[in-house]
C-alpha cells in the first residue's frame, strides 16, 4: 500500500507562463519518483527539466507529441533528489490544471 502523496505544486487556471517557461518554479522531490498531472487550454508539447544549478536538461514527455487541449495526462518517474525540477509547455497558453507530487513511499 503506497503512503499519502505529498503535493510539490497545485495549479488551476494558471496564466500563460510564456512559451518554455517554467511554471512551478522548481521543485525538488523528496525520494525517488515525481508524478506530473497536467490539462491545457491549447494543443502543446510539455517538457520536465532538471537542474544541479549549474547544467539544466530538457526532457520531453509523451515522446515529444503535442498533447490535446482539454484533456488529462499525467506521468510517473523515477528522479533524483539532490536535482530540482520543473514543467514546461512549449506553446504560450493558460494551464487549466497541473499538480506535481512526489508519491511517498511509491518505491517500497
């Protein structure tokens, strides 16, 4: 049985952060996975970086695919705590809804 989620960031109807903008601000997971939940009012590919505060890193999720406006998606993977990271949407739109959290316990 997995333990209570613990929220990194909540978000509902978020202004356009612009185009490859963070939108959290950056988090940092406690333990070893982030789930990343998210809805957009526009079609648009959403990245995850990660940085040390020195080298920063871009990943795209769903292989890169532009995701369709008004539905739900959402992710789980496995990260490092010691790195900060963040979400972002490559086409400048309002963020109906996005939560990242860090599933405590996931792993045991």
């Amino acid at each position: 049985m997995r333990a209570p989620i613990g929220f990194l960031f909540r978000g509902y109807n978020l202004p356009a952060p612009g185009a490859n903008t963070g939108i959290s601000g950056g988090v940092v997971p406690k333990e070893g996975r982030l789930r990343i939940t998210v809805a957009l009012s526009t079609s648009s590919v959403v990245n995850v970086t990660a940085t040390d505060g020195t080298t920063t890193h871009k990943w795209g999720l769903s292989l890169s695919a532009a995701l369709q406006a008004g539905d739900l998606y959402s992710w789980e993977f496995d990260v490092m705590g010691e790195l900060t990271y963040d979400v972002e949407v490559e086409t400048d739109s309002v963020i109906e809804c996005l939560t990242i959290t860090n599933p405590v316990g996931s792993l045991s």
